[in-house]
C-alpha cells in the first residue's frame, strides 16, 4: 500500500484509520422534481433538453420546516471550534424562510440551455453554453462537494461571450457543466461503482456525444479527481486540463501528515504554509468526509432538516465556514446569502444530501496524491483553499505543467466567489492550447 496522508479519507481500505484518527467530509418542462427521471426508456445518445419547474408545495414544506427548526443549545466557546455557530445558522434560516425567493436562481438556470442524456445506465443533467465566437474553445468544467451546477453560473457570461466582458473574442470558451451523478439534477446510481474513474469516463462519452474533437477540462475538488482521471484516461480530443484544487502533495510530506508525525525538516516557506494548512486540516476538518466515507446512508438527518443540511454544508473547511458565517453577517464577502442558499436549496429540493454523500463511499483514490498526469496541466492557487499547492510540489506532480499562478484571494468555490479572476486564469491558462483546435 502506497504511503498516504491522514486525510486521504477517500480511501475505503483506511477507513478504520481514519475514523481513529478522527477521534484523538427530462422533459423540457417538468411538474414535480419526481419526473427528472422520466420511466420511459431513452434512445441510445439521445440528449433532451431540461427545464426546472419546483411545484409550489415543496416551496411551502420548506418554509413550514424552516419555521419549525428545533435549535440545539448555542456552544460554548466564542469561536468555529466546536462547529458552525448557533447565529450564523439561526441568522441562515431567518433569510431562508423570509427573504429567499428560489424562482429567481430557477429563472437563471432557465434561462440557460439545459439537457439531460442517458450514460452508462444514469441521467446526466448538464449545462451546455454555446459561444458565438468560431473559434471557442470547448471546456467542461466539474463542480465538488457541497458544490453543483450553482458554483459555475457565475463564469458562463464571462467565458462565452468575452467581448460583452471585457475580454477578447479569441477567449472564447464553449462550455459544458454537468451535475455529478447523484447531485443536483443528474440521476441518482442504483448500481455501486461510480466512482471518479467512472465519472470520467461518462465525461469523455458525454464530450464525444456532442461533437466535439478537441477540447479541456476544469475542476476543483471532486471536479479536480475527475478531471484528472480524464487526464489518466487520456481520450486524443483532451488537449490539457486546469485545476484550483490539485493533488500535488509528496510521498515525504504525506507520511509526516500521519498521527504522530512531524513536519519534515528543509521546507520552503511555501511548503511549510502548504503543511501547516494541511496538518490543521487532517485533525479538525476532516470529520464531515470520515463520515460520507464510512456511513453515508446514517445521514438521515439531512434529508429531513433543511437547517441541519445547512449546517452541514457550511461546515466544509475552516476558511470557507469563516467566509460564509461573516456573509450571514453583513459583510460584503464574494458570495451574498442568496448565493449560498440557492446551493443548498438545490440540494434541499433534489433531495441529494445522502446520494452525493455516496460518492466519497466509492470513492479509492487517495485524495492529494500526485496521480502522475502526463497531459498538460494548469494550476491556480487561491489562498484559502484546503491548501495552497507550493510551485515546487506542481512541478513535480505534473510533468507537463504548462500555467501556475498564485491569487491574492478567493478559496474552496474559485468560481463561484472570485469569478472575475477564475475566468482570466482560465483564458490565460488554455491559450497556449488554443492553436491545437
């Protein structure tokens, strides 16, 4: 067994471990979310266009079990040690129940072109954004967990049509945003085995499907383990693929990342940072994954709660949760709170707390060990990711790294909070590739 840090929790085999260590993460209308899976058998590579239509009553049972949350005591410590503070989540609900209007984000998800097409016995829903430019670039972008569909909206504007942003005509991108099996509006498996490896695969036919002989691919968390098992699949259309959250930490540093390990001594300054952000994570932020990994199935809660999924989605890493506490807090962060509730509302009416949760079951890969990419590759590093990957460690993971640039600022959901400079990472990125269209 390969050496692998205390977080890689993603692996089945070290379960027991790690919970240890734990201890000392159809139609084109529709009347009801029900028919997203319509019984009818499609025809082989058939794509069908989607549009969202919640029925007014789950708008309505929401709202009665917002009103109805039972609140745990507030905690006892003055900071996010013990989780996500009693007020953020009260101060969530509030909004939600009062203020939040769901027909507004289901207005701009309709106002994008929508489609669902059967792959591998599975419904994937995806985004598909056509640029007026000739010459686009085509891209796939993957979301993660507790990401969706939601997280790219922001970028589609931007990256299809640049002129209208500022940008040049020859950035255009084409782009293509499913919702992972088991998330948002993709079907949910029935079957074990959709794992990344899987996924990827479904990505490559879905990119084939529709027509397209070149083209790249973008992800961060989960979107970055499939982006990277298209990588390892290397299809000839895959031209490179870009990443805001990559898997680059050395065998050395991830045994030192076990218990009882130390932090390896002739570290750079930016390696040290990258350990010390890792070190923090693997003892107190891992406890949301040991458990999807372990026993997704026990997450009834969610389902039945929308304050309990909310808080369970806040709480993915430290940073993210400081951000979106200090949003329900008034201040002026890259997300609002329609932002954040649009996302956990999609979750909520799809009913896909525990079928997302799945994926980190199947999941057998180690999370942040270099995959040995031999396709080129483009990095961004936003500051309050999980952790910010040294220069050193990328060039060592990806033979072929053809674009590192460290932001000033932005974390876990690049796109979704800092847009603006997600989008010109991605035209500075690919444009050495452009030429291979």
């Amino acid at each position: 067994m390969n050496t692998q840090a205390r977080a890689d929790i993603l692996n089945p085999d070290r379960r027991q471990l790690l919970s240890q260590a734990a201890m000392g993460a159809v139609a084109a209308s529709v009347s009801s979310l029900l028919p997203l899976h319509p019984a009818r058998a499609a025809a082989s590579g058939e794509i069908r266009p989607f549009h969202v239509n919640v029925p007014e009553e789950d708008l309505l049972d929401l709202r009665r079990r917002l009103a109805a949350t039972r609140w745990p005591d507030r905690e006892i410590v003055t900071d996010q040690s013990q989780g996500v503070q009693l007020t953020t989540v009260q101060q969530l609900v509030r909004h939600w129940q009062t203020d939040y209007d769901w027909r507004k984000v289901e207005a701009r998800l309709n106002a994008l072109p929508q489609f669902v097409t059967e792959i591998d016995g599975v419904d994937i829903h995806f985004i598909h954004v056509r640029s007026r430019q000739e010459n686009a670039l085509p891209m796939i972008v993957t979301h993660g967990w507790p990401g969706s569909i939601i997280e790219q909206m922001k970028i589609v504007g931007p990256l299809t049509d640049p002129t209208a942003h500022g940008a040049k005509a020859a950035d255009a991108f084409d782009l293509v945003i499913p919702s992972l099996p088991g998330h948002g509006f993709s079907g949910k498996p029935t079957t074990l085995g959709w794992d990344p490896q899987r996924i990827a695969r479904a990505w490559v036919v879905l990119m084939k499907r529709l027509g397209y002989t070149r083209y790249v691919a973008q992800g961060g968390d989960w979107g970055n383990a499939v982006t990277e098992q298209m990588a390892l699949l290397a299809p000839p259309e895959l031209l490179g693929i870009h990443t805001n959250m990559p898997a680059t930490v050395p065998d050395d540093v991830a045994r030192a990342l076990q218990p009882g390990g130390s932090r390896p001594s002739g570290l750079s300054d930016e390696e040290r940072y990258a350990y010390d952000q890792l070190d923090e994570f693997y003892k107190h932020g891992l406890g949301y994954a040991i458990e999807m990994s372990n026993r997704p199935q026990t997450l009834y809660g969610l389902v039945d709660s929308p304050a309990g999924l909310a808080s369970w989605m806040l709480d993915h890493d430290a940073r993210s949760a400081a951000m979106l506490a200090r949003v329900f807090d008034g201040k002026t962060e890259g997300l609002s709170r329609d932002d954040v509730i649009d996302n956990i509302t999609l979750y909520w009416l799809t009913n896909t707390a525990v079928s997302s949760a799945r994926l980190y079951w199947e999941n057998k890969l180690v999370f942040f060990e270099p995959k040995q990419v031999k396709i080129p590759v483009a990095v961004s590093v936003f500051p309050d990711e999980i952790y910010a990957a040294p220069r050193s460690w990328a060039e060592k993971a990806y033979s072929k790294l053809i674009h590192y640039n460290r932001l000033d600022k932005g974390g876990h959901f690049a796109a979704w909070e800092q847009p603006e400079l997600f989008c010109a990472e991605m035209r500075t990125a690919f444009r050495p590739l452009r030429q291979s269209i």
